[in-house]
C-alpha cells in the first residue's frame, strides 16, 4: 500500500544540488516580484505569448495539435472547435485561464481535480471528462525497434479515489508544516499524481496544469509569463527519463523523488532565466522594437531562428520583425543562415 506522507520523506531531497537549485530560483523569484512592482505593464505582453505557447506545448507532448493559424483564433475565442484535438485545445485554454484568474482561491482538491478535467474535455464530445478512470490502465514505452512495453503500472481503478484523497490531504498537512518547501512538495505531488493515474486519458495535461496551480500558490508566478510546459516539450526526453527513474519501486514505497525533483526544478529555473533575459529587453529604456530583434540576435550565442525571436520579444509584430532582420542584413550586422523554414540568424562579430 502506497504511503503519501511528505513529512517524513520531503527533507531527504535537500542534497547540495537541490538546495542550489532551490536557491538560485527563490533569488530569481524576488527580482520578479520587484520587476512587477515597478514595470508590471511593460513585461504584460509576455502573458498573452506565454497562454499560447502553452497550450500548444501541452497538447504537443500528447500528439495533440492544429495549425498555428487555428490555434490563435481558438485561444483568442474567435473561433468554435471544429475536430477533437481542437476541442481538447480550447478546454486546456479554458482551464489554464481559470488558473491564471483565480489560483488563489483554487484548493487542489479532489473536487476540483475532477472539475479541472471535466473542464478539459467539456468541448470534445467525450463522457469521460470530469471521471476517474472506470479500468486499469498503463504506462507503456517503445523501444528503438518498435517493440511496446509496459514501463510502469499505476494504481488500479478500483483504488484511485482513495488514492487521490489521501494525495490531497497529504500535501495540505505537509504544505501547513512552516519548514515544509513548498517547491520540493509540488513536484513530489505531480510524481504522485502521475503515478496514480487517475484518468483514461489527459492525465499528462492535467499534471502540467495542476504544477502551475501550485507553484502560483506557492508565490511562484514565472509560468504566467514564460511558458513552463514549452521547456517541458522541449525536453520531454529527459522528462520522461526522469519520471521514469522517480517512478521505480513506486508501489512499495522505495522510489526516488530526485530525479524528478531535480529535473522539474531545472525547468522553473530556466523560466526565470527566460523571464529575466525577455524583461530586460522590454523594460530597457527608450529601447525601440527593431532596437529589441537586434539586442536578442546580438545576445544569442547560437544561431535563432525568427519564432524565436517574436516569442522573445512580447509585443513585436512578425511584420516588425522581419522588416528589422532585412534591415539588419543589409547593414552587415547580422549573417541569414540556411533557407525556407529553416532559416535562422547570427550575430555578424567580424563586423565588431
């Protein structure tokens, strides 16, 4: 029988590099919480960019999409869902808009893990939004010859109310523990939640949502402004790894937390880090727009494509951006490398 009793098992994963890690982002944490003091509606911006790459790196990692056209009228609500995938898109928008308006007053309850999932699906056409699973599931893996494989085998249907219960009540008792850290138990609560699998199907999106959730109560708002499940797609190799390494002996009460623990806290740490190199360049003053694509191009050390450089600079039009590449091309001070859709831009220091 699954034990979930953080108290006693949370202050084992403060190793050197977990406490490093914890902080650097606790650091990062008050520079933003300053910034948004003093330069709240110059760094706004960043939250419209932030939905939209979220729910798109959400629904990516679970083979979840549409075109980049549908995707901003669905998120902008222009426009109704037309297939399953978009459906599953506009309710993963509308659960991740109410998190952003109302975490503060969000328990992660039983009762509202259910209400998130009905929420997720209520556009899909699917009955089975807002339900635990009604038959045992698995997680499974394909190795590099095609052959499947079961990886892990979560909690049994039959189990998983109690199961959620017990998870809920678990981390509200070790979250009222003053030297409980909040961080370390967020990530500990997803592992869980991931393990017990208590969905047929959504519980990848739901686990992203619920850490967002969690980490906004816990003070931590980076996710609103820098998209914490595109780093996660972006590294959804070492995601899994990790999950899978922290799921081992999970039933018995002998797996390891660090894995994922460490993982998840590296993710939150580039979200500050990408939070504070976008900030600087909208808060720099008199920096104009075409001024932001040089600095951007000027700062990368490697090679950028044009996505890249309108995700970093919040409330420049792709029209501005391009027409500041041509002219930054015609003056020698950037290099265009490649062609198409996979062109990409360097700085020119020869020129320096």
């Amino acid at each position: 029988m699954r034990d979930y009793n953080y108290e006693k098992s949370w202050k084992k994963l403060l190793t050197p590099e977990t406490v490093t890690l914890l902080t650097q982002i606790n650091e990062h944490k008050g520079r933003q919480n300053q910034l948004l003091t003093t330069e709240a509606q110059r760094i706004n911006p960043l939250v419209g960019i932030a939905k939209i790459q979220s729910t798109e790196a959400s629904n990516k990692i679970e083979g979840i999409s549409t075109s980049s056209e549908r995707l901003k009228k669905i998120l902008q609500d222009k426009v109704s869902p037309s297939t399953r995938s978009e459906g599953e898109i506009a309710g993963y928008r509308d659960v991740l808009a109410m998190i952003h308006e109302s975490y503060e007053f969000i328990e992660p309850s039983p009762g509202f893990i259910l209400q998130m999932h009905r929420n997720l699906y209520k556009y899909s056409g699917r009955e089975n939004g807002g339900r635990y699973k009604n038959s045992n599931n698995v997680i499974s893996e394909q190795d590099s010859e095609g052959n499947k494989f079961v990886r892990f085998q979560p909690v049994e249907a039959w189990e998983t109310p109690q199961a959620v219960e017990e998870l809920c009540s678990s981390f509200d008792r070790a979250l009222k523990e003053e030297s409980a850290d909040p961080l370390i138990l967020t990530v500990m609560f997803i592992l869980d939640f991931l393990c017990i699998h208590p969905f047929n199907d959504g519980n990848g999106r739901m686990s992203r949502l619920l850490t967002l959730l969690l980490l906004y109560r816990a003070g931590f708002m980076v996710g609103k402004y820098v998209s914490i499940e595109g780093i996660i797609e972006k590294s959804k190799e070492t995601y899994y790894e990790a999950l899978k390494q922290s799921s081992f002996g999970w039933h018995e009460n002998k797996n390891d937390y660090e894995p994922f623990v460490r993982y998840m806290l590296g993710v939150i740490l580039k979200a500050y880090r990408d939070f504070d190199e976008r900030a600087s360049i909208l808060t720099a003053e008199g920096a104009r727009k075409p001024d932001q694509v040089r600095e951007i191009i000027k700062d990368s050390l490697k090679p950028i494509t044009k996505r890249e450089i309108v995700e970093k600079c919040a409330g420049v039009s792709e029209i501005t951006v391009q027409r500041a590449l041509a002219d930054l091309q015609k003056t020698g001070e950037i290099k265009k490398l490649g062609g198409g859709r996979y062109t990409k831009y360097i700085w020119n220091r020869d020129k320096e």
